[in-house]
C-alpha cells in the first residue's frame, strides 16, 4: 500500500498560501476602488449655493458642486484608483508606497472640503462671478452636509492606509511570468528549450532574450 497522504490529509499550506494571498489582495483591491467611488460620489453634488445680482437677469442663484469647490476631491479619487490598481501588483516594500499614497489622498480630501467649510463665501466667489459678470469679494453662501462628509471619507482613506501598514501575511510581488510551482510548494522557472513564443515573451517584458 502506498503511504502517501490522500487529498484530504494532504498539508493544506503550499496550496492554500497562494489562494489566501489572492484573496487578501482582491479585497484591497476592493476596499480602494470603494474608497474611491465615495469620494468622487460626496464630491459630486452641491456644496455650496449663493446669489447674486446679474444686470441682464435680475437674482441669479448660484450652486457649487465639491469638484468645482475643492478640486483636490477629484484628484484624491483618480489616486485611490490608482492604488487599487498597484496594490493587486506590489511586494512588501510596494505596500508601504501604496499606503503612504493612500493616506495621501485622504489628506488631499480632507484638506480640500476643510478649506470649503472654514471659507465657503471663497468657493462660491469665482462661480458667481462667472454667472453673474460681476466680482463680489464675500458673497452670502451657504453650506451643505458635502464638505463634512468628505471630511469623513477622507479621514476614512487615511485609516485605510494605516490598515493597509499593518495587514498581515506576505506580500511577494505579483511579477513573475512563465514560471512553475515546484513540489515543495516554491518557484522554478518553465522548463524547455527557449522557442519564438518564448522570445517574443521575453521582448514584451523588456528582456533580450538573445
């Protein structure tokens, strides 16, 4: 009979690290893309209304969305994005990259609807000069709930960051290609004479197979 472990006794480490790893990173992945989605969603709508007088149209009213108030909001949200898509890729030392740049972000966010909720009269002052022609230095403007909850997601995205510092588990870097698991569960390079697939493969990396 042979002794060797059935599927059910086999040791579940070398094949299961992998799986665990992958799914660690989908649902950074996932938490980053969310982060994302809410702080272009909170930057969206009004944050500030104001009025003003326009010769030609009497009373104009006015409303400032939180991209045009803090433009910063909308930049914040294409980082996130990009994190999400670089922490699907990077090692350990990439990890502390991402997360610096997450926390980043949150701080461009928070930094940018604070600004809006000490000051709103100063958001509002550009976009009614526009609508109106004319330059008013501390219109009347009033304040909606926008600036506080991208405060909220903002401060939200830096303790992400921080979670992200300090997420268990090794983070080997997502870029090896063409390569096979050995029986004791590490890397080994494809075996096989190099062909023009190989090459061609080779070249998309940036390699010289030659």
């Amino acid at each position: 009979m042979s002794d060797a472990p059935t599927g059910a006794d086999a040791p579940a480490g070398a094949d299961g690290a992998p799986v665990r790893a992958r799914a660690r990173r989908g649902r950074w992945v996932l938490l980053l893309l969310v982060a994302a989605g809410l702080v272009a969603l909170v930057s969206a709508p009004t944050w500030v209304t104001t009025e003003g007088t326009s010769t030609l149209d009497g009373t104009v009213r006015v409303v400032v969305t939180g991209a045009q108030a803090a433009p910063q909001t909308r930049a914040g949200a294409l980082v996130l994005l990009a994190a999400a898509g670089a922490v699907a890729l990077v090692g350990r030392v990439g990890r502390w990259v991402v997360a610096a740049v997450t926390a980043g972000a949150g701080a461009l966010v928070v930094g940018g609807a604070a600004a809006v909720l000490l000051d709103p009269a100063g958001a509002a002052t550009t976009p009614l000069a526009q609508a109106t022609g004319v330059v008013t230095a501390q219109p009347v403007a009033d304040v909606t709930a926008g600036p506080a909850a991208a405060v909220g997601v903002g401060l939200l995205a830096v303790l992400l960051a921080v979670a992200l510092l300090r997420a268990p588990g090794a983070w080997e870097q997502r870029s090896r290609r063409h390569e096979r698991l050995t029986a004791r569960g590490g890397v080994a390079p494809a075996a096989g004479p190099p062909d023009e697939r190989s090459d061609w493969d080779a070249l998309s990396r940036g390699d010289d197979p030659s």
